[in-house]
C-alpha cells in the first residue's frame, strides 16, 4: 500500500486502516464479523454445522434460514410475509438489492413450482463439466 502524497510516515510507525478492503487477506473475516454482529443482533441463530447459516422463528412459528455466500444473502421460508420483513430488517444494516427467487446457488440449479410448494435441486450442468472434463460427456 502507497501513503498518500504529502503524508509523512516517521520511521518505526504503521499505517492503521479503519475497515479492511477486498483484496487484503482478512477481508473476508471483517465481511463475516460484521455479519454475525448483526445477526445476533437481530436474534438469529447461528448453525452448528455451517457459520455462515442463520436461523430465525418468528412470533407465528415460521422458521426463516438465511444462508451467506460471500456478499449473498440467500432467504428461505415457507412465509414469504416472514422472508420480505427478514429483508427489510436486515437491509438496514447492509446495502442490499433484491434479485428475485434464487436460480443458481453453489452450482446447483434451483427449479421452483410454486403452485405446489416445491422447490427442487438440480447439478445436471455441473455433472455434465465433470463429464467432459474426463472425457465421458458422450458415453
């Protein structure tokens, strides 16, 4: 990192930074530290099994999960009342934009029947690389 010019720097001395910036190595820990905060904050509690998944139970007994990918915030409910007032919460703590029903996730393709309340996993394209990555995509 380049001090700003007209900065002096006396010998012996180190610069402090005030938030971490994406390509520094603890980026990602700062990311997930702000994170959790929130989280806790908010009442959500924290998976055993994965850190970066969130629950929650609201007044009603809907179970909301909030799993975190990166600078993701993905939001799963039976109550979308729940999903949308988890948003609004949440969002004002972060910046946040709404990208619609989930896709892709992990590579895995989600397929939503919403009529019938189902929402299905699919790793066909990802099957397909490793396929032709062996060479076996014809077979």
């Amino acid at each position: 990192m380049k001090i700003l010019p007209g900065q002096d720097r006396p010998e012996k001395h180190v610069w402090w930074l005030r938030k971490a910036l994406y390509s520094l190595k603890q980026a990602s820990q700062e990311w997930y530290t702000k994170v959790h905060k929130v989280m806790v904050r908010l009442e959500y509690k924290i998976s055993v099994a994965d850190k970066c998944v969130f629950t929650h139970i609201d007044a009603n007994g809907y179970l909301i999960i909030v799993a975190v990918y990166m600078d993701d915030f993905l939001f799963i409910s039976k109550s979308l009342k729940f999903v949308e007032s988890s948003k609004s919460e949440i969002s004002g703590h972060f910046e946040m934009k709404n990208l619609g029903l989930a896709k892709w996730i992990l590579q895995m393709e989600l397929n939503h029947d919403i009529s019938n309340g189902v929402t299905t996993l699919s790793q066909f394209q990802y099957i397909e690389e490793i396929l032709k990555c062996h060479g076996m995509a014809d077979s």
